[in-house]
C-alpha cells in the first residue's frame, strides 16, 4: 500500500492558544521542513491531500484517551482558551511520494526546533518515534469505528448524483459515510458500488445513538460541530469476497489517512477495529 502511518512523541514548551491543536501540528511540520508549507497551505496543491495529521494526542501510546484541543459539548459564546506544555504525541498518515520529506522533517524535530507560535516562542523536540503497521483481515463479525478527534463527513450521494459537494456537511456515522473519501482515493473506479456494498454489509447498533457525541471545537474563528465517540457496525453474514477484499483496502486506507474531511487539518482521527465475536 502506498501510504504509511507515523507516531511521533514530542516534547513541547508551555505556552496557550484557543485554536484547534491541528494547526500547531501543522506548525511543528512545517517548521521541522519549509518544503511541507506547498502541501499544506497551497489552495492550488490537488486534493484530497497526501497527508493527514491528528491534534495533540495524550493517553496510551496506541490508544490514545485525549485529542488536546480547545472543546465543549455545548456551544460557546467566545474563545476558550488551554494551556500547553509537556509531552505529547501526534500521528502522521502520508502517501510515499512525500516520505522523504516527512524523513527530513523528523531528523529536525529530533535535533530540536524553535519557532514563533501565537505571541509565545515555542520549542519542540521529538523524544520518541515509531512506525505503525496497519493490516485488516479479511474475515470478521463487527466493525467499531472511534472517533478521536473532531469528524464530519463528505456526502457521498452528491458525488453519486454528479452534483458538487455542498457546504453543509453529514453527521451521521454510517459506513457509506465514514469511509467515502477512503473510497474515492482507494477505489475511484468502483465508487457506486463500494458506496452501495458499504451500506448493505453493515447494521448499526442501536447503542451508536448514545457512543456518539457532538463536539464543539473552534477553527478560523467560529465554533463548529463535529462528531466524536464510537459507533459499531455488525457485518451481515454473505458478503461478496471482492467485496471483503475491498473492505480491507478501505479500512487500512482509513487507519493511516483518517476518515472524513479535513484531514488535513487534524480532523478524522479514528481507530478502526474488527472483531470476530
């Protein structure tokens, strides 16, 4: 598979921001490397991105218990502000073509980095890296999606329809969904019927109305809604194996990339899992 997944403990001076700690990690990448500034920030670089990056994460090293961002389950009417400092950890999805970029970056933040963030003079040193395999197999009874970091998704029935995204986004946590911007990059020729099989394999547990929550979390100025917690899917018994197949290729896709929009930005952090009950 031709794209990779990174963890990176960092070590990070105190300083406090109100922003969405995606655009920090964003910061950190490209300070370690100028070359990462064109993927991020140019309107004309193609899309979807070949990069995601997660906010600040702290908890468990694989399974982390916090995304680190300014938050709130209602609401509010200005910023909140949080302070930083310490140790955390971020993850880094890329296609290959721009390894080499990520490498260079890496060495950097190993040796250190200092850059202006905000009104406060940052530093950051990686204390700790590692690279994360990711594989799915083939055969499972259930699906359990949790999202880690703010989520919001594309609608995959406006592509289907041949109509433009609209601005609004979708929030509900079903498979065709979750995982269509992993369709697109993954299997653009089958679009309609990975979408459609997506839908058809897989039932919601009725206990997804109350494991997924809204959340609030503040980017470019406004408070806006997304969605966090953890939804489980039980796969209907006669599936297609092309199908499976398929389903293998789109959850590792969504493991190391993320799910949703924005993910870029640090948005759609989930950690996908399969059981066998």
């Amino acid at each position: 598979m031709p794209y990779s997944l990174h963890r990176l403990k960092i070590n990070v001076s105190d300083f406090i921001t109100a922003d969405y700690t995606g655009k920090f990690v964003k910061a950190v990448l490209v300070n370690a490397n100028p070359e990462f500034e064109q993927v991020f920030e140019n309107p004309s670089y193609p899309t979807p991105k070949p990069i995601r990056i997660t906010p600040l994460l702290r908890g468990d090293d694989k399974f982390p218990s916090e995304a680190i961002y300014p938050k709130s389950f209602t609401k509010p009417n200005g910023k909140i502000s949080i302070s930083i400092g310490g140790d955390y950890y971020f993850l880094v999805g890329l296609r290959d073509d721009l390894y080499q970029q990520f490498i260079s970056a890496l060495g950097r933040l190993f040796s250190g980095i200092s850059f202006k963030y905000g009104e406060f003079d940052v530093k950051v040193k990686a204390i700790g890296y590692e690279q994360i395999p990711v594989d799915y197999p083939l055969n499972y009874n259930s699906l359990i999606v949790k999202f880690i970091s703010p989520t919001v998704f594309n609608d995959p029935f406006a592509r289907l329809a041949g109509l433009k995204q609209y601005k609004l986004k979708r929030f509900t946590p079903i498979p065709p969904f979750i995982f269509s911007v992993n369709v697109y990059e993954m299997l653009r020729e089958k679009y309609k019927r990975s979408i459609v099989r997506l839908g058809y394999a897989f039932f919601e547990s009725h206990d997804n109305l109350e494991n997924v929550k809204r959340i609030w979390y503040y980017y470019n100025g406004n408070w806006l809604p997304g969605i966090i917690g953890y939804a489980k899917f039980i796969r209907r018994e006669k599936v297609p194996r092309e199908a499976l197949e398929d389903f293998v290729k789109i959850f590792n896709h969504a493991q190391i990339m993320g799910v949703g929009t924005g993910r870029g930005a640090g948005f759609g952090y989930a950690i996908i899992e399969v059981k066998s009950d």
